[in-house]
C-alpha cells in the first residue's frame, strides 16, 4: 500500500469523520428547534387558553356589575328606613296639629 492510498484513506475517513460530525450537531439543532417550537406552540395555547378565561372572567364580570347595578338602582328607588321613620314622624305631627286644630274649632263653635 503506498503512502497515497493511505492518504486517500486518512482524508476520507477525517471527512466521513466530520461529516458524522456535522450531522450530529445538526440532529441536535433540529432537536431544539423542534423543542423550542413545541414550547412555543404550548405557550401560544396556554395564551390562547388564558385570553378565553379572561374574556370569561370579563363576562363574569360584566354580569356581576350588572347584578350590582340593579341591586343599587333597586335600593336606591327604596327610601332608607331612616328617611321613612322621619316622614311617618312628621305625618303624625301633621296629624296631631290638625286633629287639635279640629278639638279648637269643634270648642269654638260650640
């Protein structure tokens, strides 16, 4: 065997060698390339999951306010209590000047 077969042979398998090489490194590329697109791809359902309970949670929301609101506008058509004690008691003052303004006139004409 002559010195340029065994070259030929050296040079062949150091290019075999790094061509092994190569695709390796590239298999590990394309390995964490795919990861890196399933991680995304997760993470955009995950977004897409949340921005739908979100919009659910708004809706919630909205009925909430709205259940609210017409808890507030029907206690707000109703007088407190207090307010009413005070016009039952102004009614029975009005009641008692007048029920004494007609004791005076009943006396009057008498």
């Amino acid at each position: 065997m002559g010195t340029r077969e065994f070259d030929k042979e050296y040079k062949n398998r150091e290019w075999e060698k790094r061509n092994a090489e190569e695709e390796k490194y590239y298999a590990e590329v394309m390995k964490q390339l795919d990861e890196e697109f399933a991680q995304m791809e997760k993470f955009k359902h995950e977004e897409d999951n949340q921005v739908d309970k979100d919009d659910q949670n708004d809706k919630l929301d909205c009925q909430k306010g709205d259940v609210v609101l017409f808890k507030n506008e029907v206690v707000q058509q109703q007088p407190p209590v207090q307010q009413e004690k005070e016009q039952i008691k102004e009614l029975q003052e009005q009641l008692f000047k007048l029920e004494e303004s007609e004791e005076h006139i009943k006396q009057e004409s008498e």
